[in-house]
C-alpha cells in the first residue's frame, strides 16, 4: 500500500509507505517545503520539494537530519514535575490530568491577585503560526497576563524596515539570479540562508560581482569576488559614505529621487558629511575600498543587496538597516525586477492575526509588556509602581531564554528564584528546561497541523502532520486548550481545531485547497514591486526622512551611531566579541543533536593572529574570556575569520555544552538598540586570556 504526494492518509494509518507535505518550522528565511516519508507509521526520511520553486529540493544539513530530532533518544515524551532543586536536572513523571490541574491551580492563583504576574515567553522555536501564537495568545489574553515584546532576533530591522519603506518587504528573491551586482550585507548565507546562496551562485555563473561586507571572514566571504571587512557596528558610516560618492559622482536616479523618495534634500546633505576618509577611520577599511564599492553600486546595473539581521544587533542597528535600505532608491535599483534590496519578506504575506489571537479576550484591558530581551533583569525585580507586580510565573514556549538571552548570569538567577513558578512546553531537557517546575512533553514539526509565512520568499506553505504524536506529546494548541479548560475558559475560541486554525491564518485571502494539494501557495507579488513607487509608507515613497521618528524625538534621517562598548574605547575590555551562530546549528536548536554537534566539536573563540601573539595564545588552548558581566572559557582558534580588534564568539551552545556550564551570553549586555527595542549582542567589549 503506498500513497503520492499531495492530500495524505489519516496519520492514524500504520502499514504501508506513504508521503507527507510539510513545512520546515526553523528561523530561517528559506521556509522549505517538506516531504516525508514515512513508513508503516515511522518517519524514515525528510527530503526538499522538487516542486516548490524556492526549495528546490534542497535542504540544510539540520533539517535533513529532522527524524534524527524527532527520534532522539532523550526527546521528553511524558510531562516531569521538578523532584530535586531548580537547576538540579532531577523530575519525575506525572500524569497529564496531575500536572495540567496543579498549573491551571497554580495560574488561578497568581492571576486572582493581579494576572500580569505571569508572563509568556515565546519566539522562534517555531515560526508557525499556529503552534505559535494562535491558542497560546488567545490564553494569556483571556487571563490578562503581562504581554511579551518578541524582541530579541529582528525588531530593531524590522522597525528599521517599517521606517523607510512601511514594512518588512523587498524585491523577490528568485530575481537575485539575474543581478549584476550583489552586496550580501550581514549575512553568511552558507550558512543562514543556503536557498539564496544558490541563487547568488547563479548570477555569479551570469557574470555578477558578489561582495560580502562582514565584521567576519565567513564562509560566505570567501567565496565572493570581495570582502569588506569592516569593524563591528559602523554598517550606517559605510553606507552614508556610499551615498557621499554615489552624490559628488552623480551615479544616482534624479527621476526616481524626485518621484519616489521623501527627504532626499537632507539626506543629501548629511550623506555629503560624510567622505570615505572619515568612514574609513571609523570602519576600519580602506578609503579606496569605500569608492570602488559606490562605484560599483552607482555603476553596475542591475545591483542588489541581501541584507541579514547580524547588523542591527548594536547600539545604531535599526539607523545603519535604514542607511542601507535607502541605498536602491538613490540609484534607481527598484526600477528592474533583479534590483533592490531585501532583508524580510515577511510584511507581504496577509496573516489575519486578530482571527488567530483574539485580542478582544482582553476585554478593554491593557497588560504591562515585558521585553524579552531584559528578562534577566526583569526577573530579579521587585514589583513597583514603574514595573508593575514581580513575575511570579513564566509560561515558556518555542523558546530556550537560559542560552539565548544576553547577560545570561541573571537570567540564570532569575529562573533560580525559589518563589518563581514555571513551566516550559519542551521537546528535549534544555538549559530552561533545567529550571521548570513542570515540563511538558511539545510534538515536533513532523506531528501537528501548521501554517507558515516566510522571510526570504513570498509563499504560503502548509505542515499536515506525518505521524501520530510521539509518547504522551501534545501540540502547543492542544497543551493550551486543555490550560484554558482546566481554568474554567468556555469561550467557544477555545475548542477550535488545528487545521481550523490553519485556514484561518489567511482566510479568503489564500487557497486553502491548493496548500492542501501541493502544500504551497505563492502569493501574487509584482516582479519589480516598487519600480513606480507605490511603497506601503503612509507617503507611498521610499522614505529617507521619517516624520514617525522624529515625532518619537529621534533624528528622522539615518545616521551613524558608536557602539555602546565601542572598540578602542577601554583599556580593561580591549576586543570587540561578536557571535555569530556556528554553521549547523539555528540559534539553539540542534545543538543536542550529536551528529551535529559533532560536525562543530566544541565551542570556540576565533582570535586573529595579531591579537593572539601579544596574549600568548595557540589555536586549541583554553581561554578565559571577560569583561565586567562575567567570563566565559572555551577552546581558542587562531584564525583569519576574525579581524585584528574583535573576536567571534560563535553560538549558541546549550550552556551545558559549555566547560564551566556558561555560554558566550554570559558576556552579552541588556542594552538596547536605538529603535525596536532590541538587544545588542554585537555591541561587546571583552578581554581574552589565557587560561
């Protein structure tokens, strides 16, 4: 018995081989659409689709490896309650009825005295958006609970985005094929976007020039024509002196400028501040390599840029992204479909957010709203009239905050406190998982109904599930439904399905049908969207000068921003430590999977040449990495990926991984950036010894 692609069997069928449609759930802008096959009702393999244009039928070395997770042998398949201390790694299992009724209890409790007590705490474990926030949003609204600024990978670029063309859009990338000239900006596309990477490869064959600029020599750096290789934090002073050359040249679109642009006048003239001498003093590159890179955007045609989010993770992040994506209007890039520029896709697709959270349940109220950046302070405070109640529960999901939160000490010691009830929805004992009161066995992508959006294409894709749930696992809807029943919510939102919620992500606005049928609809997008304008700005224009940042108090053009912990700038911290993810992991995930972890070895410390010399350090010690937040020991390698001034600390290790059980965000500050509220894990300071 056998079954083809497309609408599959019940997943309650156990004999034969069939093949399932889904969708790759991981922070990552390619989206894959999924076939698995699975037999007699195991999964035996996950392969790309051949049929979904940007797939291709390729994916990561992670996700080929999805059963591997799925299966893995210390996958939690019951619910645990905590037995021993928090951090004790020491649980017990409990049945579902016992641990649902004492959280349901225990929620009631805090919520009857004041419900912003408890927070969520959610992000990217999954980019679906059902077993996202769809029920979980609907719970927390209903009880009132404090909202979570879902901050800590992107806001300051999305912000950044909305700012200068009214959203996260850009030109499509199946058009990257047939520039010219690419500028990857921020971004190792080996590693964090492999469906581009082919693409850009392509126009490579076609006779285009690729130039990577990166703090790091990446994989990605390697293989382009040129690497500008400039200090962490001063992507604003490149671009700015970019636009210097693109003016006194006059490599620019007049038409377009006066059709299609809001404040060029200004710009112009801060632009005209700032000559290649002064950029290059402060990016640490060469003033002839700031001319021929704008002479090679003003004169290449078409030219193009992928952006990433690793540059706006400083103090001037969301400045240097608005910087950067004003550089297509002054050139007229927009006008042909293989121009432009592209960071997120994601504010094209039409998701009918309030159909799937319900912010009515707040009945008129208006929770505080916590930043999941500064959750390391924010649990160690005390309630007060600025703060609001101390957080005495925390509900985590599709979220590892113990790794991946900076300043992660106090994170640590938040999650410690005795008087802090927690509870995470887990696949795996992660470093928060170490710290919960309950966990709660969460079914994996190859398990439960979802629906996803993407950052880096323009099509719907569809997740059916392959097989039954795993052990006593249950979706993060199912996990919730039987929360708000328990809590006495009767509300009928509550009992909907999950393909339910799936055809209501996107309504009308999305053939259901056709995501059923070949699990992917692509969204009707214009090749060159923004040729005669028509940006999703209240002007309809590329907007250079933004009136809402300056109503907000802040300069309403772009501009360079110092670093925080600028380098040079302290003689106790004389290195700049970004931290790039090591190649096969995504953020947290997949670090437990051997095989995987195996490929990386173990955490490192990339140090240039230079700077190991004068500290007397060889590839493969140990060192001792600090500055006043707290130290962090790894393996040492002497390396040409790092510049002399700054060291890659690469991540996310599950702390436990780590020699002392730390990670390189024992390091990293709570600061924020300059728009979208984000952190700056690549505004660092940090000293390097031998240990």
């Amino acid at each position: 018995m056998s079954s083809t692609i497309g609408i599959s069997p019940s997943v309650s069928l156990l004999q034969g081989s069939r093949t399932v449609l889904g969708a790759c759930p991981h922070d990552c802008p390619d989206t894959c659409s999924l076939i698995t096959t699975v037999e007699n009702g195991i999964a035996v393999k996950v392969a790309g689709n051949p049929a979904h244009r940007p797939t291709d039928g390729v994916l990561c070395t992670k996700v080929s490896r999805y059963t591997e997770r799925s299966y893995h042998p210390e996958r939690i398949l019951q619910p645990l309650r905590r037995s021993g201390t928090k951090g004790s790694h020491r649980y017990e299992p409990v049945s579902w009825n016992d641990a649902l009724a004492d959280i349901a209890g225990r929620l009631q409790a805090i919520a009857a005295n004041n419900p912003e007590a408890i927070v969520p705490y959610s992000y990217a474990g999954t980019m679906g958006l059902v077993q996202g926030e769809s029920m979980a949003a609907r719970f927390f609204n209903k009880m009132g609970a404090s909202l979570l600024d879902r901050t800590i990978c992107s806001s300051a670029g999305g912000e950044a985005m909305a700012q200068t063309y009214g959203a996260k859009v850009g030109m499509k990338v199946e058009f990257f094929a047939e520039s010219k000239l690419i500028l990857i900006w921020g971004s190792n596309s080996i590693t964090s976007n492999l469906h581009f990477w082919r693409l850009a490869q392509a126009a490579k064959r076609g006779g285009a020039k690729l130039i990577c600029i990166d703090p790091r020599r990446t994989e990605t750096a390697e293989k382009c024509h040129e690497h500008v290789q400039l200090r962490p934090g001063t992507d604003a002073a490149l671009a700015l002196a970019m636009m210097h050359e693109l003016v006194v040249n006059d490599w620019l679109d007049h038409d377009y400028l006066a059709q299609h642009t809001l404040g060029w006048n200004a710009l112009r003239e801060r632009a005209l501040r700032w000559n290649p001498e002064r950029a290059a003093a402060i990016c640490g590159v060469t003033a002839q390599q700031i001319r021929s890179l704008a002479r090679d955007w003003g004169t290449t045609h078409p030219a193009a840029i992928r952006l990433n989010y690793g540059m706006q993770r400083v103090r001037g992040g969301g400045n240097a992204v608005r910087a950067v994506a004003c550089l297509p209007a002054l050139t007229g890039a927009w006008r042909h479909r293989a121009g432009g520029a592209l960071l997120s896709s994601s504010g094209t697709f039409p998701v009918d957010k309030a159909a799937l959270q319900r912010p009515e349940l707040l009945a008129g109220r208006a929770p505080r709203t916590i930043n999941m950046s500064t959750i390391g302070d924010d649990l160690l405070r005390e309630s007060s009239p600025a703060f609001g109640p101390k957080i005495e529960a925390l509900v985590v999901y599709n979220s590892n905050p113990v790794a991946v939160a900076p300043e992660s000490s106090k994170v640590v010691a938040g999650f410690a406190r005795d008087d802090l009830f927690t509870v995470v929805l887990e696949h795996f004992q992660t470093d928060t998982a170490d710290y919960a009161d309950y966990i709660l066995p969460a079914t994996t992508q190859l398990e439960h109904w979802d629906v996803h959006l993407a950052y880096g294409h323009t099509d719907v894709l569809l997740n059916r599930p392959a097989i039954a749930p795993l052990g006593q696992a249950k979706p993060n809807t199912q996990i919730f439904r039987e929360l708000a029943q328990r809590m006495g919510f009767t509300e009928p939102c509550f009992t909907e399905d999950d393909e339910s919620l799936c055809r209501k992500a996107y309504g009308q606005r999305v053939d259901f049908n056709l995501l059923l049928e070949q699990g992917f609809a692509t969204l009707d997008v214009p090749d060159a969207p923004f040729a005669h304008g028509g940006f999703p700005t209240a002007s309809g224009k590329c907007e250079f000068f933004s009136e809402a940042l300056s109503r907000q108090g802040l300069d309403g053009l772009p501009d360079h921003l110092p670093n925080y912990e600028e380098a040079g700038s302290s003689a106790r911290y004389p290195l700049a430590m970004i931290s790039p993810p090591a190649r096969n992991f995504l953020n947290s995930s997949f670090v437990n999977v051997r095989s995987l972890r195996d490929i990386e070895g173990e955490p490192l410390l990339e140090i240039h040449a230079s700077d190991a010399a004068v500290r007397g350090i060889a590839s493969g010690a140990v060192v001792r990495v600090f500055n006043d937040r707290g130290e962090y020991r790894c393996k040492a390698e002497v390396s040409a990926r790092a510049r002399p001034g700054v060291v890659n600390g690469l991540g996310v290790w599950w702390r436990k991984f780590g020699m002392d059980g730390t990670n390189v965000n024992q390091l990293t500050s709570q600061k924020l950036t300059d728009m979208g509220r984000g952190p700056v894990f690549y505004d660092c300071l940090v000293e390097v010894q031998a240990a």
